[in-house]
C-alpha cells in the first residue's frame, strides 16, 4: 500500500486505503472535527465491527449524517464541540494520520495528505495516535438523540443567522472540548462528569447491547406466544431474566465471562435463544404479563400519575422486579417492603407522583431526568435506585430506553457484552 495519500492526479485517493482497512479490521476508532460521510461508518457497523466515533458539532458537519449514526448497533458515537482539530483514523494496529475529514473532500476531492502507518517498526507511533483518541474520546460527551435533535435545530438556525455559527452550536448542544495545555482545560464539573457517565452506561452499554439481542431474537423468530402482547423489549427482557437464571449461577459466572467479539457473541446469543424459544421452563411466572400491564396502567401518563393514591402507586412500584428486589433492604420481607418505602419518603404521596412523573415525563434529556431521580433531594425517592428507575422507563417508553434491571445486565455481562452489572 503506498505511504502517503493525496487525493492527487494519480487518483490515490484517501477513501481508498480507509474502505480497504475497514473492510479487514475488528477494531475501528475514528476522529473528525468534519463529519459527512456517515455510509463508510454505517457499513463497518453493519459489518459486525466495533466502531468508535468521534466528531465535531459545528456548521461543517451534515445533521442528517449526525441522525443517521445514532444508535446504531456496534457504534458509539461522542463529540466535541471547539478546540478539536485532530483527523486519526485507526484500524486495529494499523493507523491513518493526517489532514483528510470525514467527508467527500477530505477523502475524495481536496488535495490533502495522509501517511499511513502500517509498518513494523510504525508500532509506537501507532500506539501514540491511540493513546491521543482516547485522550480525546474521554474529554467527549455522548452524542444521543437529544443532542442530534438539538444540533439539526442549531445548524437550521445558523444557515438563517450568519455570524458565529460554532458559537450557537455549542451553545444548544452543550460545551465538550478537548483539554489543551491550560490548566483551566483538564477541570471538569463533578457533575457534568457524573452525568456523562450515566450516559455513557445508558447510551453506550445498556441501550445498543439491549437493542443487538433483541434484534437478534427477533431476526430468528425466537418468541414465545404467551408474551404476545407486551412489546419485543419486554419480551427480550424476559429472555435475560432466563439466561440469569438457567445459565448464570451466582456471581462468579457473569464476573469470570470474558467480552467477546461480535460474532462469537451474536453466536451465543442465537444458540440461547433457540433454547429460550422451546423450553419448558421459560422463568416467566404466572402473571408477568399482568405486572407488566399494571406498570403501564399506573404510570402510563403524568396525569394517570398524578391523579394516583398511595394504594395505586404501590400496587405499580411492586409489579416492578428491581424494586421487589429492595425487600433485602427491610426486616420482615415483601409484605413490609411498601410501608418501608412510604416511611422513606415521608408518606409523601406528591413527592412521589412529582418524582416519577418527572422521570418519565420531565422536559429534556432523560439522563438528566434519572440523575434527579436518583440525586436531586426534590425528586430522589428512597428505595428507588438505578435499576428500579431504568426497569420502570424501559416498561413504559421501551422506544427510549430497554427495560434493564441488575439480572437483566448480569445476563448481558455473560453473553459477552462490556456492560456494568453492579
């Protein structure tokens, strides 16, 4: 392969050796402050390999390109917003460094130069450009659907107004730069971080793990006639909750399972599911689907939810497994576990609707909504944790967030996913 590329007279275009490496790799992180070229990312995504994506939000990138990469099995996707100049393009152990964005001109029509390190002796330097995305990647915010939604509004708003394009960008999206040489650059809000944390576990690890099984079983026509009904997420949910229990005996099986590559997992995944589809012994008990109607029936509005007593609210809270689970928190067992929750929460019948209304509800982004769920004094509700508050989105607005609780991602740990299961 030649060394350098230039989009020159000798058509040694930069695409070239980009399609090549990508088509050969398990491995792909790439970086662009320029983004417009989302087909080359969907088809290695698509591919079955392990996408890392990083753009800027500024008035060069292609909203649609930005919507098309947003949950999209196999890709994360972060951003920056200014001070982000940096075009690394990597390939398991092969990398292309360079002038060349991810767009028609960088890879096709400027004049650029891009060398290519892909020789022996290339190893350190290879491992440099690594250790530079990944000091990139993490000073980066998760890129959502919110944040797409908010980008396409601000560049609509930008070709109207002219002056300071990144300016209002960065202004709607949020600031995500890069840490440079000032001090000032490596400080962080403690909460910004936490909150890009959440992020990263929902939208990065949960969500695209969740939506890969489910599009799994679904391709195969691995479903069970008695779950008819309650929606494929909430099927999918039940097919985990069966891994857990069938084949992940106590904790050292899902701690000791090592993250597998694409296809061994989706293989895994498969074969588990044509088990799931015919035993006999599906774990689901008599009544889940009950449960899950009731959690609908008693949360499916913020005006349902207001208008709900304590008897209601109770009733919705314990057809949820995750808060069924807090009964180890309290003496006496499940038939102490409602009076124990009132008594936190002050018997407070608004301070709940106000808390869980927001949640599912609230204006903005829903991560920002779980944080106050689980932080904000105003909204946080005892015994109502991460996974209670995920397993009640999920059941509710599956379409925003896959309904998972802690069996449900101890499940995903085994199949072989790099997720938190704690």
């Amino acid at each position: 392969m030649p060394r350098i590329h230039t989009n020159g007279p000798g058509k040694d275009y930069v695409v070239k050796p980009f399609e090549r490496l990508a088509q050969g790799a398990f491995q792909i992180q790439l970086a662009a402050p320029y983004f417009t070229r989302h087909d080359l990312v969907l088809a290695a995504a698509k591919a079955g390999k392990t996408v890392r994506l990083l753009i800027g939000l500024n008035a060069a990138t292609s909203p649609a390109a930005v919507s098309a990469v947003v949950d999209v099995p196999n890709l994360q996707v972060r951003f920056l917003t200014d001070r982000f100049h940096a075009k690394v393009y990597l390939f398991d152990g092969v990398a292309l460094l360079g002038s060349s964005n991810l767009t028609d001109g960088g890879l096709i029509q400027n004049r650029e130069a891009v060398v290519s390190l892909d020789r022996e002796e290339d190893f350190e330097a290879v491992e440099e450009v690594r250790a530079l995305f990944v000091e990139l990647w993490e000073a980066a915010d998760v890129l959502t659907r919110e944040k797409a939604r908010d980008f396409r509004l601000a560049h609509e708003r930008v070709k109207r107004s002219g002056p300071a394009p990144d300016a209002m960008i960065e202004a709607a999206v949020g600031r995500a730069h890069p840490p440079n040489v000032h001090v000032a650059s490596l400080v962080r809000n403690r909460e910004r971080m936490f909150l890009e944390g959440l992020r990263r576990t929902v939208y990065e690890e949960y969500r695209p793990a969740f939506t890969e099984v489910d599009g799994l079983l679904d391709g195969a026509g691995f479903r069970r006639s008695e779950l008819a009904g309650i929606g494929s997420l909430n099927e999918t949910n039940r097919f985990l909750n069966w891994v857990r229990l069938s084949h992940v005996q106590g904790d050292a099986a899902w701690r000791a399972a090592p993250v597998l590559p694409p296809v061994e997992r989706r293989s895994r995944i498969l074969a588990l599911g044509a088990e799931w589809a015919t035993t006999s012994d599906s774990k689901v008990y008599d009544g889940y689907v009950d449960t899950v109607q009731t959690v609908r029936r008693v949360f499916g509005s913020r005006e349902v939810i207001d208008g709900s007593g304590r008897e209601d609210l109770t009733e919705g809270l314990m057809a949820l497994h995750a808060f069924y689970e807090q009964l180890r928190f309290v003496k006496g067992g499940a038939a102490n576990l409602p009076a124990a929750f009132w008594t936190a929460n002050a018997n407070d019948v608004r301070k709940v609707q106000r808390g869980l209304g927001n949640l599912l509800y609230g204006s903005g982004d829903f991560v920002e909504r779980l944080h106050d769920a689980l932080y904000d004094p105003a909204l946080k509700l005892g015994y109502f944790g991460l996974f209670c508050a995920l397993e009640l989105f999920g059941t509710v607005r599956p379409e925003l967030c896959s309904p998972v609780n802690g069996r449900m991602a101890k499940a995903l740990r085994y199949l072989g996913y790099a997720v938190h299961a704690t």
